[in-house]
C-alpha cells in the first residue's frame, strides 16, 4: 500500500532530525577528540541500549500484571520484549553511526589542525572551528566595554547586593546575629548571596593582600567561620535557633574551611597574574553567587572577552623584544625586566607553580604555532 503524502513528509522529517542530530555532535579539533567522542557515543549507544533490552520488558509485565493480572503480565512482557528489542538495536545503531561519523571527522581534522595554528589561526571550541586571529578587531570591539564585565553581570550582582535573593522557609527569629553581621547579610539571605558576600571579604582580608597585618588574618578566620556555618544547611538551622553556644563541640576538631572552588580561586587566582590568566570561571562564578541567572551565552561571552583581554596583552608585553631581535638588537633588557616580574609573581600563593606553569603553555603553544 502506497504511503501517503504526509506520511512521507512525517518520515523525511524525522530522518533529518536524525541525521541534524548526528551533525550537531561537536565538531572534534583533532584525530584525539574525534576518536574519545566517537568511542564515547558508541558505547553510550551501547549501554543505552541493553538497558532499553533490559528494563522494558520488566516495565511492560509490571504494568500488565497491575491491570490484568498474570495473562496482562505475560502479555506486557511479550510487547515490553519486543519494544526493548527494537528500541534497543535503534540506539546502538544510533550510537554506533554517530560514534563513526565523530571519528571520520577526527581524521578529517588532522590536515588543517597542523595547518591552522601556523596560519595564525584559533579554534574556536564553541562554534568548532578554527577562526582568524585579527588583535586589531578584538582590540577595538573590546573598546568601551568595562573590565570586570559589570554589563553583563551588573544586575546578578545588583540583586545579589541588595538582598533580593531570599532563602527559602526565611527562619522567623535568629537569637544571634554575630555571622551574619560579619558577612554584612540579612538572615534570610539565600546561599548565593552569602556566598558573593563571603567572596569579597575573603578576598578583601586574604593573607596575600595583607602580609603580617594580624587583625586582617583574625578577620579571615572569622570569615571563613561563618561562611562554614551559614553555607550548611543543617548548622545554620542550629546556629538560628541556638546561636553559636548550640554549635560547641561540632566545629573543635575541625578548622574553619574555604569553600572549594573559592579555595581554588584564592590559591591559583592571584591578582599578580590578572595580565596573564585574567579572572578565573571558579572567580566569576563566585562573584555572582554561583547564580542561575547567567545564562551559558553570556558565559561565554565572558570567556571570550578574556581570551581576547589577554591575547592582547600578551602581544603589547613581546612587541617591543620582537621589533629589537629583528633588528639585531640586544634584547637583554627585556630578559632582565621578565625574570624580575617572574620573581615577583613566585611571591604569590602557588605563585611559582604558576608563573612554571604558563612559561609551559606558552612554550607548548609556540612551539605548535611555529612548527
């Protein structure tokens, strides 16, 4: 029987949502990501599917058996049998066509990612694909845009700092106010603005902003203290109803801790190094409270503000060594001035694993961009 009009219209549809399917895996960068994707999808297909083979038979004789008894039962595992079958060739065929397709398009990767990097050339991970290196443009579209990207962050931080954000079930009475005071919150604050808070007096009283100042490290401590206790649920029930007199004993084998990632911030996310790593993700994030009103566009947005940022200078600081080793010249100067601010930057937290680190990148890089 000849199908009709809609239905070949129906079935083309759904093969090019298929196939856009396919197509919309992220495009790899090299031979290794095409062939770890390609892999990852094959197997996903894979496990996908035996769990479809498995469970849908079960669900088709649990269904059955609660409507019809034992003949419903074996009538449900029959039809569960046969959709987990053929639900389940679909996704490991589905995995299976998209896992090669990502590893022909690592092959095809290969020329142009030797190719790319010496012609100046950037991959952009976002779009996936390698993109023109044109400073000049980047430097005038980043013209007027304000550095700590309040344009984009302003009203998250705005709402944030006038205590918009409220926790849910606000407690009605808290006997003691001394952690909240010293994060500069109100007790129905929600645990991004307690966060945000926490991060900019942590940051405002860190010991590498304040050397051998001792009310500064007391300050610190205090801080870390509270935010330990307001960030924890259960601690900040007790704290509310019992003050600080209710938490004795919970906290006397234990120091005051850093949250994790403000921790990672603080230790590898020195100010010295803004001209070299800009502001971290872990940094952003905990600016804004870890907020769910930043959309991943804008995060991105931000990321590719920071890239451009520092490409930028990081072309202004090797200009002039590249115009005097052209021209003949003693480049000795340079040399003299760089290995200061290396010195300089090896003060900081982490500072010389850091300063090792970023002399590698860029030693890796140049080495790919040169050949």
């Amino acid at each position: 029987m000849a199908k009709s009009k809609e239905e070949l219209e129906a079935e083309q549809k759904e093969a090019k949502e298929k196939l856009e399917a396919i197509l919309s895996t992220s495009r790899p960068k090299n031979l290794r990501e095409g062939v770890g994707s390609g892999v990852s999808n094959i197997v996903k297909g894979a496990v996908g599917g035996a769990g479809v083979v498995v469970l849908l038979p079960l669900l088709g004789g649990a269904v059955g058996a609660k409507q019809a008894g034992i003949v419903g039962g074996a009538f449900g595992l029959a039809i569960g049998a046969i959709g987990g079958v053929l639900g389940g060739a679909a996704m490991i065929v589905g995995g299976a066509v998209s896992g090669v397709v990502q590893i022909g398009r690592g092959v095809a990767a290969v020329p142009q990612q030797l190719i790319a990097p010496r012609q100046g050339k950037y991959w952009n991970e976002y779009d996936g694909k390698w993109e023109e290196s044109d400073l000049e443009a980047e430097k005038k579209a980043l013209e007027g845009v304000p550095e700590d990207n309040s344009d984009l962050l302003g009203d998250v931080e705005k709402d944030l700092d006038d205590g918009k954000k409220k926790q849910d079930g606000a407690p009605e009475e808290v006997v003691d106010m001394f952690y909240y005071e010293t994060l500069d919150v109100a007790p129905d604050a929600d645990k991004g603005t307690i966060k945000r808070k926490y991060y900019k007096l942590a940051k405002q009283y860190h010991p590498d902003k304040n050397p051998g100042d001792e009310e500064a490290a007391q300050k610190f401590k205090v801080i870390a203290e509270a935010y330990q206790v307001l960030s924890d649920d259960d601690k900040r029930v007790i704290y509310n109803k019992e003050g600080r007199d209710g938490l004795q004993g919970q906290n006397d084998d234990e120091a005051p801790k850093l949250d994790p990632v403000i921790l990672f911030t603080f230790l590898f996310g020195s100010d010295k190094f803004n001209d070299i790593t800009g502001q971290l993700a872990n940094a952003t994030s905990s600016r804004v409270g870890d907020s769910p009103d930043i959309p991943l566009t804008v995060a991105r947005q931000i990321q590719k503000r920071r890239v451009g940022r520092l490409a930028i200078k990081l072309a202004e600081r090797i200009e002039g060594y590249v115009n005097v080793k052209k021209s003949g010249g003693s480049t000795d100067e340079f040399v003299a001035k760089w290995m200061a601010e290396g010195q300089d930057l090896s003060t900081a937290s982490f500072g010389y694993q850091m300063v090792t680190t970023c002399g590698k990148v860029y030693n890796l890089v140049s080495v790919a961009h040169l050949g």
